[in-house]
C-alpha cells in the first residue's frame, strides 16, 4: 500500500515539475484541438495507456465485500491523508533533493537563449550573470516558486485521493477472503491500529529511507552493469545494428522519400547528432 502511494506522489511530484511553458502549450493545442472538433489528444492518450491496463469487473462475492472493504480503507485513508503525506515527503526528501541539485541559474539561460549552459562550458558565476540579464528577479522567482511548490503538490494528491481510496478498497474486496476482511477491520478498529495505518504513510518518507537507498547504491549499480550484459547476450545472434551511412543508395533513398529529407540531408543530421554523441561522452 505505501509502495503504491510512494509512487503516485513521486509521479505527481516530477509532473509538477514540467515547466510552464511547455504546461501552457499543451493547453493551448488542447484547446485548439475541441475548437476543431476533433478528440482531446491528452483524453485520447489517456484513454489508450488505460486500454493497456484492463481491469476486470467484481464477481458477486468481491462486490459483496466490497462496504466492509471501503470502510477499512476509509480508516486507513481518511480525508486529508494523502495530503499530508505529500506535505511531509517534501519537507523531509522532495524539498532538500530539489535545493540540493537545483541551479536556477543554468535553467534561466538555456530558456532565455536556447542553449545549454552545460553545452558550452558556463561556469556558475557566467551564469548567473547572464540570467540576471535575462531575469533580473530570478532568483527571488525561483524561491517563490519553490515556496508555493508544497501547497501544489499537497493539492495534487488530495485531488488523487478519492480515486486511490475506490482503487484500494476494490483491490481489498479483490483479494481478502471475508475473513481476513474481519480481522483487518478488527484491527483497524482500534487504537494501534489507527496510529499504524497513518504513521505508514508518512514513514514513507523517512530519511532512513532515502539513506537505505543510498548504501544499496554500488550493489544497484553492480546489477545494472550486469543487466546490460544480459541484454547484450539476449540479442548476440540478432543482425548487428546499421547507421544510415552503412545503408545501400536504394536504402538511403527510401528512407528519403519517407522522412521528406534528401539523402545529403539526412547524412549531415547524422554526423551532427554523432559528434554531439561523443562530445557528450568525453
């Protein structure tokens, strides 16, 4: 159940992270979209990512459970829970993790002139002089945004909350014979078991957590670089891959007339994209 939440809140917290002008967008082709008549493309990519997870209906007995379920989760999920979780995971990882690893300078001069302060070697001093041309108040921006930025995503979560209360209490009826049903509420019912179900939440975001997650990092990056040698096994006996520049003429010319770029064209995006590839690896 924490597992669950943990990942809403965190989906939910790097969706509040997309920049504005990218937020101010889509809405300004959603809108372009119904004023044409034509089907809401974020609906239409909802509703086909939903196509992909089917959920089946409750039999007789699950939707039999299903009142005594709700009330359980109604305990373990009461009004303004997932709120508060929110709240708590950002004062204790979300908000330090984003103070730690954020330069609002580098962010202000790549928006401002299109290019990537990394790109071309700005120090932090040259950066920051350039965003306060761009943005004399960007700092002061940045600390407001960063302010407000709890309040969104405590509002987020409350918005997902009763959504996530029906989900989990269907999965309870789903998977909890009558019972089990009757012990958990039992439990839940009293004292401990009120003060266990709302400490899981917020526990969630202990700094124990995050410190877990750090000592098990060489073993992680171990088992990567053991994942990449499986992939690689998985597809040894597979035709090696091919560049564009290792394709036959009648090749390069199909390719061509379907992108609607000329062969010289493509070649030269090619060798671009290359050199940024090994530029980015030195």
């Amino acid at each position: 159940m924490i597992r669950h939440v943990f990942t809403a809140a965190a989906g939910l917290a790097a969706l509040a992270l997309v920049p504005q002008s990218l937020a101010a967008q889509s809405a300004h082709d959603d809108v372009a979209t119904q004023d044409a008549g034509e089907v809401d493309p974020m609906q239409e990519a909802m509703d086909q990512i939903g196509a992909m997870f089917p959920v089946e209906p409750l039999t007789a007995e699950q939707q039999a459970r299903l009142p005594q379920a709700t009330r359980i989760i109604t305990r373990m999920i009461p009004d303004g829970t997932m709120g508060e979780m929110m709240g708590t995971m950002f004062d204790k990882l979300l908000g330090p993790l984003m103070t730690a690893t954020d330069a609002p300078a580098f962010p202000v001069v790549e928006k401002g002139i299109g290019i990537s302060p990394a790109d071309i070697g700005l120090s932090q001093a040259q950066a920051e002089e350039i965003a306060a041309l761009l943005d004399p108040a960007y700092t002061e921006r940045h600390a407001r945004e960063m302010a407000v930025m709890p309040t969104i995503l405590r509002d987020m979560m409350t918005l997902m909350e009763p959504g996530m209360r029906k989900a989990m209490s269907e999965l309870y009826a789903v998977h909890f014979s009558q019972k089990e049903l009757d012990d958990i509420e039992t439990f839940f019912q009293t004292e401990s078991g009120t003060a266990y179900a709302r400490k899981s939440f917020t526990m969630s975001s202990d700094p124990r957590i995050v410190g877990a997650t750090l000592e098990s990092m060489p073993q992680l990056m171990g088992a990567f670089a053991e994942m990449e040698k499986k992939i690689a096994a998985a597809s040894a006996d597979l035709p090696p891959k091919r560049s564009f520049a290792d394709l036959p003429k009648a090749d390069k010319a199909k390719i061509a007339k379907l992108t609607g770029y000329s062969v010289k064209e493509i070649e030269q995006m090619a060798a671009e994209n290359k050199s940024e590839a090994e530029s980015a690896i030195d």
